[in-house]
C-alpha cells in the first residue's frame, strides 16, 4: 500500500498533524467530493435524473459490506445515539429486565438504557480495570434477567478493543441481546456482525470513516426486525413508501422500517465516498498500519517517561493512545501542541489522547512524541 499517496486524499496534511480522529475526524477528500457532487446536481437540476435514492442504496450496500451484514439489515441514522435509542425504545421491556453496560462507555451508549429505568429496567454497570473492561466481569454481570449487553466496540477514552467475537458468543449462548456502539473502529479495524454475533450496531461517520458528523449507520439483525418496532415512524418506513395516495400501514420488510422521512442525501453521499475509499485501501492493511502507527507512538512516550493507560496486548490496542504524566497538566499539554506545534490531541477522563490516521507518517508520531514536555 501507497501511504504517501493516501495523504492527497487528507488535505487537512496541509494545515495541521491531526491525531484526534477519535474526536471529530477531517472529511476525506472522497467524501467531500462525493457530497459535492450531491449538491451540484440538486442545485443544477433538483431531484431531477440525480437518481439519488438508488444511490443511497448503494450506500446501503457499501454499509452492509462494509460489516459483512446484507444490505436489508441496514439503514441511514442521524448518529449513533439515533440508533442506540432506537434500540432502547423499540424494545419491549418487563420491569425487573436488565442491560449489561461498562462504566466508562461514551454517554452517547448510557442515556438511552438510563432512560429505560422508568420502566423498570435496571442498568448494570461493570467496571474498568487497568484501562480494560474485562470480558469476565461482563459475564458475570450478566444474569437470567440481562435482556441486552450494550458495549463500544473500542472505548473512546481508553481504546481498549473489544473481543466482540467471544462476548457475541456468550450472549448467544444465554439468549442475550448484543448492541454494539462501533463508532471508534468503523473504518479501521474489521467488523463481522455475524461472526461476531452482533444483533445491533449503530455508529456515525465522523470519526475514522473520515465522513462528515450527522450521518451514521444502523444495523438491526433481520430476524430481529419484527421484535424492534420503529419508534421514528414515517412514510419512509413503509412497504410502499411513494404510494401517497394510498394509506397503507405496513412496515418495510428490512431495515428501512426505521427511515421515517427522507434522507440526509449530502451525509449519505458522503458516506459512501468515505467508504469506497476504506474498501479500496483495504480494512485489514489499514488495521495493521494503525497499529504499527501507535505501537511506535506508545514506544516513544514510554521511553519518555509518560505512562500510557491503553491496552496494547492483541487484539486489545486500537487507533486510540490514552498517556499521561504525573508532573504536568494535561490541558496545558495539550494548548501547547496544537498552540505551538499545530499537533492536535485531546483530553479524556484527564488523560491525554492521541488517535492518528493510517494516512499519517512515522514521523509525524514522532514529532508528537519529541513536542512533549521532559520530565
Ligand atoms: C464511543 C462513542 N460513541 C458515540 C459517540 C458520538 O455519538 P453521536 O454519533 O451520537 O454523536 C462518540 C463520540 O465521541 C463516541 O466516542
């Protein structure tokens, strides 16, 4: 793989060493021009000839193979918080029922399950250890009264990974829902829903799909689909969507049931441009240059001193490298880099975060590491 050439397609290389993709990711260039293309033709032409919804349905199917789904498993979400609610409201829920969640999940994967506790829904929360959440204490949590384990495929503070495959299992094994918030390794690290055993899974595309924020995915198991009643209900969601003249209540047979209303086109366009440009990368390339990417990072600030929270053991490390320091403050760290250096990182749960780009360079992590502070 071309990585330099890879950079043309990130203008943002230009102006700034970004390493927030964990935040509010750059658009690629793919993607900028994919909606562009989008608001040309509907400025020039209105809908007119623009075949926009058959587009969308190539989204769709560039979505669904993108996490091995088939394509009426999958629809359009505004954000991943869209469809995490869509799953805790479309739900029937008996008081006493129980959701399995980790203590440190993004909020967008808490309020929803919280909200339910007005309907008698108690919402447990296992707790990280060392900057893990340990797949046992999951287990243990759940019992014959867990419906749902709602989990971040990556955890956005930490970046500990998942083992979605054996949690999947396990849930299959007891009759337990799996709800997955994928927003921090869409993109960058393989997802297989099926092998996974992932019943439901929402994310949005501004993060390592490099898409812009407000269009997301939403994947609902088909067999699951008669059990999740929409809660958005629209003429989109049913059978015969541009029968105006006809009312007629029956629900799509596939996952546009939960579409509503019409599409966010210039997010949707934009999201298959951001996805084409994965698909033609490769996601397993991309996956392993990420982690060659913060290996080296995590090198670098260990030799420096810093003490880095992240998981590195396989298949725990991901695009996310949480670090700090006893002897400094992070958020002046982190003025200083992007004030004095144009390096951009975040803080998180008061620990620095650093989640570079496959389209990044050796040395750009380098240079990270060097603008530290000594200790
Ligand atoms: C794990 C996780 N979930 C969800 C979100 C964002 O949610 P939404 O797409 O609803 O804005 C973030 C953003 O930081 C996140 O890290």
């Amino acid at each position: 793989m071309n990585w330099e050439a890879l950079r043309d397609e990130f203008p943002i290389t230009r102006n700034y060493n970004f390493q927030n993709h964990a935040g509010v990711a750059p658009v690629s260039r793919r993607s900028a021009e994919a909606a562009q293309r989008y608001l040309t033709h509907a400025a020039e032409n209105a809908y007119l000839g623009g075949e926009f919804y058959k587009n969308a349905d190539r989204v769709r199917t560039q979505i669904a193979q993108l996490i091995k789904a088939n394509a009426d498993e999958v629809t359009f979400a505004k954000n991943t918080s869209e469809g995490l609610s869509m799953v805790a409201n479309g739900l029937s829920w008996q008081s006493g029922d129980n959701v399995v969640i980790s203590n440190v999940e993004f909020p967008a994967n808490v309020y929803p399950w919280q909200a339910l506790r007005s309907r008698g829904v108690e919402v447990r929360m296992v707790m990280e250890e060392d900057g893990r959440v340990p797949l046992e204490r999951l287990f243990e949590a759940i019992n014959s009264r867990t419906r749902l384990v709602a989990i971040s495929s990556v955890q956005y503070a930490s970046g500990f990974r998942t083992d979605l495959a054996t949690l999947g299992a396990f849930c299959q094994s007891k009759g337990v829902l799996l709800c997955v918030d994928a927003i921090q390794s869409l993109g960058v690290f393989p997802v297989d829903v099926k092998a996974m055993g992932i019943d439901f899974l929402a994310a949005d595309g501004h993060k390592w799909l490099c898409a812009p924020e407000g269009i997301g995915v939403f994947y609902v198991r088909r067999e699951l689909q008669g059990h999740l009643r929409p809660t958005s209900i629209g003429w989109r969601s049913m059978k015969d969507p541009n029968n105006f003249d006809k009312i007629q209540f029956e629900f799509a047979e596939s996952a546009k049931r939960y579409d509503g209303g019409s599409y966010n086109l210039a997010g949707v366009y934009a999201l298959g441009g951001a996805i084409e440009l994965v698909k033609e990368t490769g996601i397993e390339a991309i996956a392993q240059r990420l982690l060659h990417l913060t290996d080296r990072m995590v090198d670098g600030l260990r030799g420096k001193g810093y003490r880095v929270l992240s998981s590195r053991a396989p298949g725990e490390g991901s695009g996310i490298v949480a670090f700090f320091s006893d002897m400094h403050d992070p958020h002046q760290i982190q003025r200083h880099l992007q004030c004095e250096h144009r390096i951009v990182i975040a803080v998180r749960r008061g620990r620095l975060r650093a989640s570079p780009h496959v389209y990044q360079t050796e040395g750009e992590i380098d240079q990270l590491v060097e603008a530290l502070p000594a200790h």
